[in-house]
C-alpha cells in the first residue's frame, strides 16, 4: 500500500517525544513490511525510510490546507494528531495520543492506544505502540538484588515518582531518578536528569528494575516496553494500559507503595529473556506496523475500522 503518515511535529524528535519516536517506529516498520510511505510532517523532518514532504504547521492544521500536500495515488491517509474531518478524498484514519476530555465529540476514525484507552473512548479499535528493539541493550544476565532501580519520566505526581522516592528512603535501596525539573535527592537517591539515546539504554539494561507507579490512566507508557526490551522488569499499578504490558513472568502490578516496596524485594527474579521476548511478540516497530496495516486494508475495503484483537494475558 501506499500509506501517508501525517506527524504535526518533525521526526525524529528532539528529547522525548513519544508520539514523534512511534511515528518514527512506524514509518521504518512499514517500510520494512514492503510498503510505500509518505511523511507530511514540518520542516526539520528526516526519515530515510519514508518520502518527506514538508509542510508548513499552519497547514498540517486544517484538514482542507492539508489535502493540497497527500499524494494523488495515496490509499490511506494515517494522521497523527486530532482532525476533525479527512483532508481530502483519500480514506482517512488517526492514531489517538493522548486522553480527550470527558464528553469531547469524538474525532472520526479513531485508533487508540490500548483496549483500555479505547474503553475509556467508547471504543473497541486500539493498536498497542511499538519500537525498534535494535535501540535498546538486551542485557542477559539475571538480576542482582544489589542492583539500582530506576525511575525514568516526568516527575509529575501522576507518575508516581514519589512513591519511587518514599521507598528508596524507607529501606535505603539505591535508585536513579531520570526526568525533567531538578528536584533535592539526597541519600540512597541519585538524581541523573532527562537522559535518551544510549544513555538512556545503558540505564534501563542496568537496573534491577523500572518502577512506573502510575497514578493516572495513562494510554500506553512507552517506558514499560523500552525497559522489557532491555530484560529490565517493571513495577507498575492497575492504572491505564499498564495491567495489559505487564505480566506476573515480567514484572508486578501493585496499589500501594507498600505493595510495592514488598514486590521490589523479588522483582529480580524474573528472567531477562522473558521480558525481552514479551515485548518482542507484542510491542515492536513490526507487530505494531503489521496491526495498522490490517486497520488499513479493512478500512479501505470496508469504510468501517474492525474491533482489535486480544490483549496479552495477564495474571
């Protein structure tokens, strides 16, 4: 197919940026799966495995300026942020980031990110994130006790870092926090700032674990899956799309931070090559791509989006 990608903000993304980086996993991915790829995006934008076509942000905006830039013998048009009507004749679908506000008109077309985002949407179609598993350090070896836990996004309280940081204080375990603000660790605590790339790599396939103790529904989390690349388990709530990424084999799902703290003393346990292989059967940049290509190939036929397959069983 010759699928056009539409991304608001240019790829591959500076810092962070979530969406930008699965963007970026999806353009490789389906270029690897033989299809053809066009990136509207805005300037700045380099992808090798796509064709880019740059356009200015006011244009990306509006679905009327936007259909000027899709190609005429496009078949679908996959847009990356909110429309509210298709940029021109050509089937149109959009990937869902983000929580909309409660009782928000629904944007047309809708992919969400998890079967919980998509409940929460009154929806059934969602397609899990992916990632290249080539970016991160696979490390093999089992887990030491003695090993540093890490803590590793926005320290927001809607993450949770707080409860990384009581239990570090409680039982004087060491732990790495990487994020945004610097804040005033002392003790047990080291505090690195925002990390990515190799860095970041080298400090998910070092740790004893991840904590993601979400306190809010979050639509996917992308560092759950970067840490089970590495063979890094994870520590996570019954929050948002986390009871779907974690499995007993690959980490542990707690409500309080003493749940937590008792979950951490075995959480080294888990086999590396469990969490490695549980995130290459569900969350790389292929899976995710092959998921969107059936979306698409039924939605062209069709004009309707199928339900989703299956969730990963959880324990």
């Amino acid at each position: 197919m010759h699928v056009v990608v539409a991304s608001h903000q240019p790829v591959p993304a500076k810092g962070y940026g979530g969406p930008q980086r699965v963007v970026l996993a999806l353009v490789r991915g389906l270029a690897a799966l033989g299809h053809r790829v066009t990136l509207l995006a805005p300037p700045n934008t380099r992808v090798p495995e796509a064709t880019v076509v740059v356009v200015p942000p006011r244009k990306l905006a509006e679905p009327a300026t936007l259909a000027a830039f899709v190609p005429r013998d496009a078949e679908i048009v996959h847009a990356h942020f909110p429309l509210r009507a298709a940029p021109g004749p050509v089937p149109f679908v959009q990937t869902i980031h983000r929580n909309l506000k409660p009782g928000a008109p629904p944007y047309p077309n809708s992919i969400f990110l998890s079967r919980d985002h998509a409940r929460r949407h009154q929806s059934d179609v969602f397609v899990y994130n992916g990632l290249d598993p080539s970016d991160y350090v696979f490390r093999r070896f089992p887990r030491r006790a003695s090993q540093y836990d890490l803590f590793l996004g926005a320290l927001h309280s809607t993450k949770g870092y707080h409860w990384a940081v009581e239990a570090a204080k409680r039982t004087g375990h060491r732990l790495i926090v990487a994020g945004g603000w610097r804040p005033s660790f002392t003790g047990s605590i080291k505090f690195v700032g925002e990390v990515d790339g190799s860095v970041k790599a080298a400090l998910l396939a070092r740790a004893r674990c991840l904590w993601n103790p979400a306190a809010w529904d979050e639509p996917f989390g992308l560092v759950t899956i970067e840490a089970l690349f590495s063979g890094t388990p994870v520590l996570g709530t019954h929050r948002g799309a986390l009871p779907e990424l974690i499995t007993p084999e690959v980490g542990a799902l707690c409500d309080t931070v003493d749940e937590m703290i008792a979950a951490a003393e075995s959480i080294q346990t888990r086999d590396p090559a469990a969490c490695r292989t549980h995130a290459e059967r569900h969350f790389t940049h292929l899976v995710m791509a092959a998921a969107y290509a059936r979306l698409y190939r039924h939605f062209v036929e069709t004009g309707a989006l199928p339900p989703s397959a299956p969730v990963p069983a959880t324990g």
